[in-house]
C-alpha cells in the first residue's frame, strides 16, 4: 500500500485549475476520508468509485483511505474528479505501472457499473490542461471531440475505467469512430428576404450588426418583430476561431453543446422566455455557477419578446453586463465571471391592447394606461439602447408583391465589408466595434465633423439626452458613416443617428 497523484482540474467559470488528486492508503480502520473542499455531488464521489472500481474487476483496498485534492482552499465542484480517484486509488495499490499518472489529465464521471459518462466543460478544462503544460488528456469518449478542438495537446477518449487502466497498462489508444459534421454555415430557412416590407426596420437591424448595438421594437403583435430579431444572426459576420471556440466554451460548461455544435461560426440566439427570473438571464447556482442567457448570447444576440412582461427586476439586470460586457456571480463558495457581449433585441407591443398604431386600429387604450405599460422598460436600461424602431404593420401592397427583399446573404456583405472599415481604423486598439468605442477616445480622436458635433452638442445643452446618449449616438453615427463609406459621420449621419437613438415616433 502506498501514495499515488492524479491530475484534473476544477473550473470557475472559464478558468481552469489544475488540481492534484492524493491518494494515500494505509493501516487502520477502514474507511475514507475526502478533503479539499468538495461539493456535495464530489463528495457522493466514494460510493460511486467504489462500486465502479469492485465493477470493473480491480480490488478494492480494504484499509484507511485518504484523498486529498490540492490546493485545499480552492473549492471543487463536479463528478469529473470521479475517474482520477479511481486511477489513483488503483495506482497507490500498485496496479498500475509506476508513475503512469504524470503528465495527463483525467476527467470523467463513473457509472457504479464502470462506465465512463459525458461531463460539462471539457473544451475549459483541456484549455487549462493545455496552459500548464499537460501533454495528454483523458476523457469520456463522448467528450473527445469536443476535447479535440484544442490543438497542441494530445486527447484519449476512454468508454469505461477498464479501458482506461488498459491504456495505461499497454500504452494502447482505443480507437475513435469519425464525428460526422455538417458544412452548413447559417441557418437557410431563417433569411431576411422572407420580411415583407419594413424598410426602417431592416435597416435598424443592419445597422446594428455593424456596430454591435442594442434595439427596440415596439409594434402591434403579428408585424414581424420576432421574425425581424431571430434573423439578425444571418446577417452577422461568422465567428473568428477565437470567439467561436471562446462561445464553445460557454455552452460546453452549460451542457447544451448539442444543440450549439462544435466550433460553430453562426453567432448565438438566445431567446428566454419573458417569465424567465433573473438567476436565470445573468446566471447562478449555488454551488456549480452555471451561465445564464447573456453569456450563453454572447458573441451573438440576446432577444427578449414581450419585454414589459417580464417580472420586476429581470430586465435591470441587464443593465450591468450591458455597460461591461461581463457577469460577475458572487456565492459563499467563491465569485465567477462569465463574458457577456451581445446583441439585446428587445420586443413589446405598443400599449396593453396591442392595437395601437400610427395607422389607427381601434385601440381603446387610454394614453395614461400606454405610458403605465411602456413604463415597465425602466428610463436606465432604456438609456443602455442605441437603436428604438416603431414596427408598422406591412401594407396590403407589400403582403401582396411578389418582389423579394434583400437576402441576408447580401445584407451580409454589405455588414462585413462595414467592420473592415472600422476594423481597419481600430487596428491600434483594444476594441473591434463602434458599440466598443470608450467614451474618452469618441471625444478625442474619434468625434464627428464639426456641423455634426455642433447638432450633438446643441441637443446636450438642451437636456434631450443624457451623457451616456451622447456616447451612443456618436458610436450609431460611426456604424453609419461606415455603411456609407464616409470617413467621418458628417451632420446627416449624426442626425439620423440622432433619430434611430431617439425612437420619436414611440416615445413622442
């Protein structure tokens, strides 16, 4: 009987630390002791590893077991520490050949029967794994390609604890079946050509997945607000590796990675329900600190339909990660930062009725009850969105022309070719988009000509927006001078940014 070390690593949001699992078997009475702080599921660990290892025909010791996971002061959440228990338990009885365990990561959950079962935030962990300088990685088989999207270390996909004592007996690598993937980069059934009319709204959207700004869209329900927010991501550019494999992290330690795919370029829509609560959009948990919507949208869109529906407080929440592009959680156990840069598409009806309209159709609602209703979007998360659009319900004309609008395809291109426009004068900066611009540098180097500057200053001094309008309108009028082609926002830029911020015709 002896001492054996295994490594795993514990996750606390995306960053991975590498922890070295003791096992230390002596005299005594038998039994076995966990420390490190575990969670409840790790501390459930010991009957699993038990009854896996007695499974799996390996012996189990019948003496004083002590498991230590270093360092003690981080706390440790998950069943992945289950598979490098039992390793290091199998190795401290000297069944395993001597010193097999060093240099790989083990992660994995077991079955009482053996097998090895799929956990959440691989991709993370092999990142970690990969950082401190682990060559080898072992894992479930049905994580191993999500493993296998790191390069620079190798990954072994193991079905049960047998074959993984296998492996490290013979040094054989059980084979791997080839993942069959799909080329299909957007999403053809969701294509803006399928909007019938809505001029000003299409544009909103292009506008605002150029610059990465936040929209409104207030309309009588059946005028195609939803249709318009969940095709936003179609005209988006494709994800660069890192954002993608950043995104792929995300939804790997949510656990929904099936219906996100591997290293997929579309950007996210993430579209809650309005009742959803406020542990829900920002994310939480006691223990395991999962992400909620905003960092499950981010690189992408957030669209929240029926917002004044939502309960007190969940859309507030917002206002935080929309300022820093981040969700910082704070439990007993510890705090987690998850990323949160998106898109906020936000739907409402008009008034209560829904039937309000500038073309009149017979809303009965009293012009109190509209303003009580569009109350319920707080005056600060409105202050945090750059784009508000009136959706007017499309004429019998364009229900019934057999013209097509643009695709998204097209809007596509015309997007892109705007972010290299902005990319390129960024190139000396931290940031990638105008939404991004830090309101020291919009006053400096990045201010509007002089007619325009003079407008915005105008509307200051007359008290229409606040400082952080300024901000915004000046950062819409670079997103339109880029899709313009002008190297500066002049007067007409500003103004229509002006307009767009504004949303006159809602609010007026």
């Amino acid at each position: 009987m002896g001492l054996a070390i295994a490594k795993s690593v514990s996750l606390s949001g995306l960053v991975g630390n590498l922890i070295e699992v003791e096992v230390d078997i002596a005299e005594g009475l038998p039994g076995l002791i966990l420390l490190g702080l575990p969670d409840a599921a790790l501390a459930e660990s010991r009957d699993r590893v038990r009854a896996a290892i007695v499974n799996s025909g390996e012996s189990w010791p019948n003496r004083k077991v002590t498991i230590s996971l270093s360092p003690a002061w981080l706390p440790k959440s998950g069943s992945n520490f289950d598979l490098p228990i039992a390793l290091a338990l199998i190795a401290a009885q000297n069944l395993l050949p001597e010193n097999c365990l060093e240099g790989i990561v083990c992660l994995g959950e077991l079955s009482l029967d053996g097998q090895l079962k799929p956990i959440r935030g691989v991709l993370p962990s092999v990142l970690a794994a990969r950082k401190n300088g682990i060559k080898q990685v072992l894992v479930p088989m049905n994580n191993y390609f999500e493993a296998s999207c790191i390069s620079g270390i190798e990954v072994i996909g193991v079905q049960t604890l047998s074959s993984a004592t296998e492996f490290f007996r013979t040094g054989l690598i059980p084979e791997i079946a080839p993942m069959i993937g799909s080329d299909e980069l957007f999403d053809s059934s969701l294509d803006l050509m399928d909007v019938a009319g809505q001029v000003r709204p299409r544009r909103a959207l292009e506008i605002a997945a150029i610059g990465g700004h936040h929209l409104l869209f207030i309309g009588p329900p059946g005028t195609g607000k939803t249709m318009l927010a969940e095709r936003i991501p179609s005209i988006m550019p494709p994800l660069s590796n890192d954002d993608s494999l950043e995104v792929t992290a995300i939804h790997s330690i949510a656990g929904n990675l099936k219906e996100r795919g591997l290293l997929s370029t579309l950007p996210p829509f993430v579209s809650p329900h309005h009742t959803t609560t406020a542990p829900a959009m920002v994310g939480g948990g006691s223990h395991f600190i999962k992400p909620g919507a905003t960092s499950l949208a981010h690189h992408g869109v957030l669209f929240i339909d029926e917002a004044p529906e939502c309960a007190r407080g969940v859309l507030d929440s917002l206002r935080q990660p929309l300022e820093s592009g981040s969700v910082t959680i704070s439990r007993s156990s510890g705090s987690t930062t998850y990323p949160a840069k998106f898109i906020l598409v936000l739907a409402a009806n008009p008034c209560p009725c829904g039937r309000y309209s500038g073309r009149g159709r017979g809303c009965s609602c009293s012009q109190l009850s509209i303003r009580r209703y569009l109350q319920k979007l707080s005056g600060p998360l409105l202050d945090r969105i750059d784009i508000r659009v009136f959706v007017e319900p499309p004429s019998r004309i364009e229900m019934a022309s057999e013209e097509l609008g643009e695709s998204s395809a097209t809007v596509r291109e015309r997007v892109m070719r705007a972010r290299q426009i902005a990319s390129d004068r960024f190139k000396d900066f931290d940031w990638k988009l105008n939404s991004q611009i830090p309101p020291a540098q919009l006053r400096k180097r990045f201010a509007a000509s002089r007619e325009g500057m003079q407008f915005l200053n105008g509307e200051l001094d007359k008290e229409r927006i606040s400082a952080r309008g300024f901000h915004k309108v000046l950062r819409l009028a670079w997103s339109l001078a880029d899709s313009a082609g002008n190297s500066i926002p002049n007067k007409d830029d500003v103004v229509s940014a002006y307009e767009f911020r504004e949303g006159t015709e809602i609010f007026n």
